[in-house]
C-alpha cells in the first residue's frame, strides 16, 4: 500500500514532476476551478509506503539510516551540516514546505540518491551539498542560490531549471558531465567565475540579460550548445568578447522575446545563427522570458 502525498503536504506539480499549464485555444479557469482541479491531482498523488520521516528531534540518526525514501517533516526548517554524508541507501529526498535551507555537505556522496523533491522554494542550497551524487537525475524544486561545489561532480544530472534565480557560487554546477539544459531566469543576480567548469555538454542554455557578455564564457568549454535562450527586456547587439566571437553560432538556435524577433533578425551578427525563433516557441520560456 501507498501513502497519499498530503502526509508531508507537499506540493503536486513539483513532485510529479509537472507543470500545471493551459493548453492553446483554452480559457482561462476561475481560481476557483484550479484549486479544484489541483486538490483533485494532490488526492490522488502518493508516496512510497516505505517513506521514512525525519522530525527535527531525530535529524542526527540520519547518516546510519538504510532507508531509500527519507521525507523531512514539519519544524524541519534546515537540515544539518554533513547529516546524510556519505550515505549510499538513500535514494529519493523529500522534503516538506517548510524547509529553506540544505545545510553544507548535508548529502554529499550520497552515490545512490537519484531525486530531490520540494514543493515549495528552498532558498539555498549549501556548500557542497549535493557534492558528489553521482547518480542524481532529478532536483524537483525551485532554489535561488546555489552554493559552493553543492552539484559539483552530479555526473547523471540532465537539466536544471532555476525558477527563481539570486546566485550560482563557484563550481555551484560543476563537473556535471551529463548536464544539457540550463534554464535560468532573466532576474538572475549573481553567476560566479567557474559555476559551470568542466560541465561540458551543455546544449541548451539561458542566456539572462545581466550576463550578456559573460556567458559565453562561462560555459566555454561546452562546445555542443545547439540552443540558447536570450532572456532580454529590449533587443541588444551581439557582444563582441573573445569567448562571444568564438561561439559557434553556425550550429545553434537563438530563441529571443517573441515581439522582437525582427530587430534581432535585421542584426548580420544575430543572423549568422542557425536560427532565430520566438522563446514563445522554445518550450521552456514564455514570450516575455518568464519560465514556464
């Protein structure tokens, strides 16, 4: 038997891994209809019947437990620095609403941990946190800081998508050697020197306004990027840094706001790209450059 997902009160999209959107041609639905809809979808959501749940009062019994499911509570506002270090049962995190911080190296080679999911925002992500986990494929919840090395060698880690967005500390990404996708939010902060080393295969990339120019050098050593999402308030020139000339532009799509999809056309330097098509189009971004 399965426990439903309303034991830790968690949130249904994130932990389906889901977004809830209309479809094109459809109304709009009254709040009303949604809150309806979205307690039918937490109804019938469930966890697995073997989830161990941490409260605060037992958080330092964790680095022994043997369990594959770990939920943490309500009162679990962080969880401990180092508490699961090292733990290679655990397999799927999930954490309650009220959580606002992974401590640093709280999951650290945990080389069996596969999903992290949240239902609401975690506000940092420590040093080191995740540092290690090599076998982690999913992170299902939005946080807008990443600290120092807290993904860096998550070698199984495909996408990252970055809902709410303050910082990316050094090597906050990497040496995540499977990382394709990088979806950022234009209100991006801070993006520290080295956030993304030796995170080579990236192919889909944000490219927020504020980091214009850096980007490309950010990501430098990635030579396969196919997409680039350029997360702008107004059409601006292609930057002209000795990482940005050496882009390849001949092999990738640039997808930017839809209304102006025009003026960047009319630029000779945007129109060397592959493409150049709506983000409305891209499957990530809305026309305005607010994630989907």
């Amino acid at each position: 038997m399965k426990k439903t997902f309303l034991t830790l009160s968690m949130g249904i999209a994130l932990v389906a891994g889901m977004t809830l959107t209309s479809c094109g041609g459809e109304q709009k639905k009254s709040a009303e209809q949604t809150e309806a809809a979205e307690g039918e979808v937490q109804a019938k959501t469930e966890l697995p019947a073997d989830l161990k749940v941490y409260t605060e009062a037992d958080l330092a019994a964790a680095k022994a437990g043997t369990d594959a499911n770990v939920g943490f509570g309500k009162n679990v506002l962080s969880t401990l620095d180092g508490m699961m270090e090292g733990n290679t049962a655990v397999k799927a995190l999930y954490f309650d609403h009220e959580i606002n911080m992974i401590g640093t190296a709280s999951f650290k080679n945990c080389t069996s941990l596969e999903a992290v999911y949240a239902d609401n925002m975690i506000q940092v992500v420590g040093d080191e946190a995740f540092m290690g986990c090599t076998s982690l494929k999913e992170f299902k919840t939005s946080t807008p800081t990443y600290g120092l090395n807290a993904f860096d060698g998550c070698t199984s880690l495909e996408t990252i998508v970055m809902k709410d967005g303050w910082k990316i500390r050094e090597k906050g990404l990497g040496n995540c050697t499977a990382l394709k996708t990088v979806i950022l939010p234009m209100t991006i902060e801070d993006i520290e020197e080295g956030a993304f080393a030796g995170s080579n295969a990236i192919e889909n990339l944000a490219v927020p306004y504020n980091f214009k120019d850096r980007m490309y050098t950010f990501v430098e050593g990635a030579k396969g990027i196919k997409n680039i999402y350029v997360l702008t308030p107004a059409y601006y020139s292609f930057p002209t840094t000795k990482a940005a000339k050496a882009f390849n532009k001949s092999q990738c799509t640039a997808y930017v706001p839809d209304a102006q999809v025009e003026d960047f056309k009319k630029d000779p330097n945007w129109a060397a790209f592959a493409a150049i098509k709506p983000l409305s189009e891209s499957g990530y971004y809305n026309a305005d450059c607010t994630i989907k």
